[in-house]
C-alpha cells in the first residue's frame, strides 16, 4: 500500500499541465515532500487531496516557486521550473493558504492594482469581478466582504491576468454550505467553459469528489496514487468460503489467482473456519474458477463480492501510507 500507483508518465513534459519527476523539499531532517510524481493532465481539474500537513501547501509553493526544492524537477505548461527559469508572467495563476488583498481598498481597486503590477489594462478588473460573480459589490472595502467573497476575490486577482493554469490552495477552507458550493461551481465552470488547468487542494474526500476528476492522493509527502477517482474507488474484493481452503488456495494459485486466508466474519466462532480472499474478476473468470473447484470436489459454500466505498478506499490508502 505504501507503493504509489500512478498513471503512466508522459515520455514528454509538453504532453502535460504540470509534471514533476522525485520532487524533493526538505527542512533539515524533515521531508516536507518526498520523491513526488505529479502528472497533472491539460485542460481540467485535478484534485490534490490529502490530510493536513501532507505537503499540498509545499507542493503548491514549489510550483509557484515561492521555495525552492531539494531534489528533482518540475515542468509547468510545457517550460522547465528551476532557479535559472520561471514560467513567464500571467500564464499561472495562484491561491495559496487564503486569499491576499489590501481590506482598505474596494474590490475593484484589488483587481486594478493587481493589472498594473502585470502592465494589463485596468478594464480587465470589472470583467474578472463579473466572472467570479462579484458584480454589484465592486465599490465595497474587501474587509467588509463575507468570506466566501473574499475568496472569490482573491480567485479574480489571479484569473486577471487570463492563466492557463490556476492553482487553489483549499479555496473552499472555512466557508458555509452555500458558498461552499459557489466557489466549486465557478472552479469547474473556469475549466469547462475557458479551458483552464485547475489544480485544487483539499483535505475533504467530498469535495474533491464533486469537482475533480483526476486526483493525486498524498501523505507524509509522498504520492500514495494517481488516476481516477473511479479507478479508486472500484478496488474490490470476492470472498470464497469452501470445505478445503488450503487445497482450493492450491488451485487458484495454480490458475494464477493470488489469494489469503482470512477469518470469517460472519462465522467467528468456529475455529479454523475463513474465507480466501481473492481480487475482483470478472464474472465469467469467477464462474470457471468456481467450477474447477467444485470438479476438485471442494463445496463452495459462498461467493461474496464487496466493492471498497471511496471513503474506505481513501482510507485505507491514507493508512497504509502512514504506515
């Protein structure tokens, strides 16, 4: 489990948003990220989704350049990130750990301040307030937004410049439920509707679940799986429970079926008495596996399938992991 399973890695950075190969930070003897392979694909929204202190932050930090790693290499849209090479001004974007603003200022002049430091017209400003769906409240003092429009603002500040990609740093941390929901609709409609890369940080399964297709799980800094969320959460198990588990483990390791024995929850008081525990098959492999056994003269007494939940799945890799 401690093993990260991933999704192949492109032979060539430009095949990806965001690539990274053994991403190293580390702080004295403490690594905050640990040989971390990112393969962040174009045009859509990737969850980085992990517990508090994982490395998301530093993860993020790293990408933005706002530290610099120990070891390994990153490419962002194609170009190389290093010391000697930074991706060129307004192609990414940035939300990290809240939202930064000047609370004197009105909404409108964080956007025009924001344009003038990327030499951008300042009529960008009032069409990235619409965007984020600030209309109305352009003249108000940030300090007197709610905190779900804070953050909405500071989401506008880094979209001012048009990015290709945006990077969101729990963009959803400490909000209610209606603005929870918002600020997760305007991320997927900035992918869906401009094409925009978004990665998005969270420790909470659900809301990663409801935006991110493509997910990149990770604790103690280390990459514990990248794919799809559905590719997760459809790990299953079938359990045998036969008159002989040792000679039917025998058959089935035989027929290239890796299995263990396991006690039977359902029959804990009989001693010696368990299933073998098999992955997911397919049903016409289980059906003929099923009849070799029977033909061997092992009574197959049940055959059940249980798939993880995404939660369990989640869980358990966490675990394992920390581990």
């Amino acid at each position: 489990m401690g093993v990260a399973r991933t999704i192949a890695q492109p032979s060539n950075p430009t095949d990806a948003a965001v690539l990274t190969r053994g991403l190293v930070k580390r702080y004295g003897g403490f690594r905050a990220v640990d040989g971390l392979d990112l393969n962040v694909p174009a045009h859509g929204v990737y969850g980085l989704l992990g517990p508090n202190g994982a490395g998301k932050s530093t993860t993020m930090k790293l990408l933005l350049g706002l530290t610099s790693p120990t070891g390994g290499d990153m490419w962002m849209l194609g170009e190389k990130v290093d010391g000697r090479h930074r991706s060129q001004p307004g192609r990414v974007g940035s939300l990290i750990e809240g939202p930064s603003f000047y609370p004197g200022l009105s909404g409108l002049d964080n956007c025009r301040m924001v344009a003038d430091y990327l030499n951008l017209p300042r009529s960008a400003a009032p069409a990235v307030l619409r965007q984020v769906g600030l209309s109305g409240h352009e003249g108000r003092k940030a300090k007197e937004y709610s905190l779900g429009m804070k953050q909405r603002l500071g989401i506008a500040m880094a979209l001012i410049s048009r990015p290709e990609l945006l990077l969101l740093d729990e963009p959803t941390n400490g909000l209610d439920a209606q603005a929870v929901v918002e600020v997760r609709e305007m991320i997927m409609a900035l992918s869906r509707e401009q094409g925009i890369t978004v990665i998005v940080s969270s420790h909470i399964l659900s809301e990663i679940e409801k935006m991110a297709p493509v997910v990149g799980v990770i604790a103690s800094g280390r990459l514990l799986y990248q794919g799809s969320l559905d590719a997760l959460r459809e790990e299953g198990r079938i359990d045998l429970r036969v008159s002989d588990p040792q000679l039917a483990a025998t058959m089935l390791a035989a027929d290239g079926v890796a299995c263990r024995w396991v006690p039977d929850p359902d029959d804990a008081g009989a001693a010696g008495r368990g299933v073998l525990r098999i992955a997911e098959l397919p049903d016409e492999r289980i059906a003929g596996l099923v009849g070799r056994l029977v033909g061997q003269g092992v009574d197959v007494y049940r055959v059940a399938s249980e798939r993880k939940t995404l939660e369990q799945a989640f869980l358990e890799l966490i675990d394992g992991g920390a581990r």
